[in-house]
C-alpha cells in the first residue's frame, strides 16, 4: 500500500485480473467495483448487508460488498457476476427458470447459487438451499423460479 493525497493504493484480483486502484481507508468493495473498475453487476440496495444485491465471492465464498472495505480485499480473489462469463451453469438455469422479475437482484442470487454449487458439487438437502439463499431478497418475489433454478443448474451441471 502507497498512500498519497489521503488515498491508499491497493492491489486487487478480480476476475482472474490484478488490478491497481486509489481508494480512501473508507471506501468500500462495492463502490470500488462500480465506480472505479466499472464493474456494475453488484448492485447498490440497502447498503447494510441485508438484501444481497451487492454480493460477490471472496476466495471462494459470497459476502456482501456494500460491509467489505476495498482495503479488506487486497490480498483476496475476488468473483464478480461479470466473471461468470456468461457461460456458467447457474446463469442458463436462471433463463430457463424465468427466475428473475425486474432483475436488480439477480445478480447476487446468481453470485450465492454459484458460490452454493462451487461448495456443494451436488445438489444439497433443501433446508441447505434455504439457508444460502436466505442471504438475498427478491422484492418482485421470484422465490420459487429461483428455488427452481437451483435445481436446473444442478441438472445442467450434471450434463456437462
């Protein structure tokens, strides 16, 4: 870390890319990704951790961008929803699902279902299922085309 005009410098990986970025003791991941790498999948709702919609993987698991300082992160891999590619399992399950409404919180299901299936290889017990998607709100309440989605992905999983 450098620190210059309040400012720290900070090494990131995010989606397989270092990347360098100014960010004040302050700032948080989210804010980061968006504003500064323009990566806009994560997306701002209440900025307290209970919705979701900000959700990213660190190192393998999904926590909430808007409670993680940029500072915290260096050092960590970080996944976002533009990392998938669209090519992964979960996002083809959502579409065939139609497990989404308006959209906005798509993305971080999508963050959780993938971070779910990366520690699970197979499809867990549904009170397990519940417990991970607990973590995320849906206020156009697509909850059973996403529960729905979380089984197509383990289908599609399987086939490949």
């Amino acid at each position: 870390m450098v620190n210059y005009a309040g400012k720290v410098v900070i090494a990131l990986n995010v989606n397989g890319d270092n990347v360098e970025v100014a960010v004040r003791p302050s700032d948080l991941l989210l804010d980061v990704l968006r504003e500064q790498l323009g990566l806009t999948g994560a997306k701002p709702g209440c900025k307290n951790g209970d919705c979701g919609t900000c959700t990213v993987m660190m190192d393998g698991w999904p926590v909430k961008a808007c409670l993680v300082l940029a500072v915290e992160a260096e050092g960590h891999e970080i996944l976002t929803v533009e990392g998938l590619g669209g090519t992964a399992p979960v996002q083809q399950a959502f579409v065939d699902a139609n497990a989404f409404q308006c959209g906005y919180c798509t993305s971080g299901f999508l963050m959780v279902c993938h971070a779910m299936q990366t520690h699970y290889p197979l499809l867990p017990e549904e009170h397990v299922v519940e417990e991970w998607l607990e973590s995320n709100l849906c206020r156009c309440t697509s909850y059973q085309e996403i529960r729905f989605a979380v089984q197509k992905m383990y289908e599609k999983k399987d086939i490949r």
